[in-house]
C-alpha cells in the first residue's frame, strides 16, 4: 500500500537516478563543462522532486501535470547523458556508466508514462 511518495517505486528509482547522475558528473573534468554539469544535476533532482511535489498535492490533474514535468526532466537528462557521450567527457574506464544511466532513465520514463495514461 502507498502511503506516502517514497513508497513509489517510481520515485526510488528517480532518487537513484540523481545518485548515479552526480556520479557521472563528478567524471566529467570541470574544463568549462560546469554549466552541462549543473544543469545535470538540476535536471536529476528535478525528476523525484516533481514526483513528490505531484503527490502532495490536491488531486489528480495537478499530480498529473506534475508527473508530466517529471518527465520532461528526464528527456532532458537523456540528452544531456547523450551529449557526455557523443563528446566523450567520462573516461575510457568508465564509459558504460552512461549506457547504464540511460537505462535507468528509460525504465523511469516507462513508470511515468504508464501512471499519466491509468
């Protein structure tokens, strides 16, 4: 039974999102890749943050449109994990911490499209 939003699964898997995101960008070297850093991160805490905000608040439509955003967050995170990629910002050592990033964010965004449309 959800009592509560950190009984969704939806928001664990987005809080450990923001985990592995601050992992990723702490590889990232700071050369004037600060701002795709922080907007990184505002981009992942965004994600449970809109979760929590949606659920607290007053019935469906608002919760709904707060999942939306959720959402949106995380097709903007999925690009910008796409960009680290394309310009190769982590790692030789550690380039399949992206692809696991990414997956991740593609299971949240089944969770979150499967509560929108129910």
């Amino acid at each position: 039974m959800i009592e509560k939003y950190q009984d969704l699964t939806v928001w664990q898997k987005s809080m450990e999102a923001v985990k592995q995101i601050y992992r990723l960008t702490d590889m990232i070297p700071d050369r004037g890749n600060y701002a795709l850093i922080d907007q990184m991160r505002r981009a992942a805490i965004s994600i449970p943050s809109n979760i929590a905000e949606g659920y607290e608040r007053n019935g469906t439509k608002e919760y709904l449109r707060f999942l939306s955003i959720a959402n949106g967050s995380k097709a903007e995170l999925l690009t910008q994990v796409e960009i680290c990629k394309m310009l190769e910002l982590v790692p030789a050592v550690d380039r399949d911490v992206p692809d696991t990033v990414i997956e991740l964010l593609n299971e949240i965004g089944k969770m979150l499209n499967t509560i929108i449309k129910n």
